[in-house]
C-alpha cells in the first residue's frame, strides 16, 4: 500500500500497527500538494488532510467533528480531517514531542548569534506552542507550500537566510534560500533541491561551521519534532 512520507502520515500509519489496525489497500494514492493524500479502498475515494481542505471541497462538519477540531488546537495539536467525497467523518489529532537536540540546535544557534524562525502549515496554536518550547525568536503558522518561498523571500530581504526541510512542500523554499539544507531522512524531492544534504535525522546538523556562518544569519524550517497519535 503506498504510504505518504509526511511525518503526520508516518505518525498515523505506526500508530495504527501498535494498535495492530489492519490497514486496508489502497488504489490510485497521490499527494496534493499544501493539503493532504487522497486514495481508493474498495471504490471510494478518501482525503486525509488540513481541516481547511473541507470547505474547499465544499464539504460541511458536523458539530460533533468541528468540537474535535476546538479541543485539538486548545492542546496545541495537529489535526487532520478524514473525509469522503460525500462528508468528513474523522478527525485525527497529533500531539508535538519535540526532540532535545532540536532544543540544543536552537540553543547553538542563538549562541551564534543566528536568528531562528519557524514556517510550519500547522495551526497557530501548535506552532506557538513549539516556537516557545525551542524559544524560536519567530514563527509563522498555517503556511502553504507557495507562502513559504514568499516568506523566505521577505526573509532574505532582512538578512542571508538559510532553510532546512525535509518535505515536498519544502522544495521550493529550499531552492529560494541562500543556502537550503535538506534532512537526509526526506523526501527526495526536497533533498534534490538543497545546496547541503544533513545526512543524519537530527536536527543538530544544522548547526552552520564558522566558513558558513559568514554567509547565513537567519536560520529557517519546518517544525523540528515528532508526531505521537492522541
């Protein structure tokens, strides 16, 4: 079965082997780019994506649904809607754990003087939540994949900035940087568009030598963390 390889998706499928889910085939399975996944099982179509891909399909939520979605963002969750082409039917929320070298990489960078900031499409809340954790100077939230080059554009204007990502709505900011930097562990297409390949999952590897930093005073990217499912 194809398996997007977002780490909310990843997050989603472990979740499902631990609670030994039999995951049922899926036909016809592509990404849209800035909302999510959609599939066949036995002949219909499902889309698993950001809550505001649901008016766009102008398709309603139920109260009930529209109350999950409330008490995700006032825990400071991701949440994905889970729908048909007729209504939505679940939403999955995910909770941030973010990593302790993450906590160090933002730490090392500060010490060197190297502003971070944050671009991640999830929900203000969540973002707020990580950008204060990592004591991320700024952060943008609910950003699409073409609102990320524009951004790093704006950021470029201020100072040399570099970005680090692992995704495919990561690529065409990468390209846009003065210097991207790819998460080995992405998606190919993210990595094909760097100028530097960080070959290790780790957020650490960001941390920019003493040739580079004349060259980088903004540090940029994706929310640095794992997904664990609520």
């Amino acid at each position: 079965m194809p398996i997007s390889e977002h780490p909310l998706a990843q997050a989603i499928v472990e979740t499902a082997n631990q609670r030994q889910i039999d995951l049922p085939q899926m036909q016809n399975f592509q990404t849209i780019t800035g909302r999510g996944v959609e599939g066949e099982v036995n002949g219909q179509t499902y889309r698993l994506g950001r809550p505001e891909w649901v008016k766009e399909q102008k398709l309603q939520l139920s109260d009930e649904l529209k109350n999950a979605l409330d008490q995700a963002d006032k825990r400071g969750e991701s949440a994905v809607v889970l729908m048909t082409a007729a209504r939505p039917v679940a939403v999955i929320s995910m909770a941030d754990q973010v990593r302790e070298s993450a906590r160090k990489a933002a730490d090392r960078l500060k010490e060197m003087d190297i502003q971070t900031v944050m671009i991640t499409g999830d929900a203000e809340a969540v973002a707020r939540s990580v950008a204060e954790d990592l004591g991320i100077d700024r952060y943008y939230a609910r950003v699409l994949p073409e609102d990320k080059v524009n951004r790093t554009k704006e950021l470029k204007q201020e100072a040399p900035t570099a970005f680090v990502g692992d995704g495919v709505n990561d690529a065409a900011a990468l390209l846009e940087a003065n210097m991207g930097m790819a998460i080995g562990a992405g998606t190919n297409v993210a990595i094909e568009s760097a100028d530097l390949v960080l070959i290790e999952d780790d957020p650490l590897d960001a941390r920019l030598s003493s040739d580079r930093r004349r060259s980088a005073r903004r540090c940029e990217g994706a929310k640095p963390g794992e997904k664990s499912l609520q």
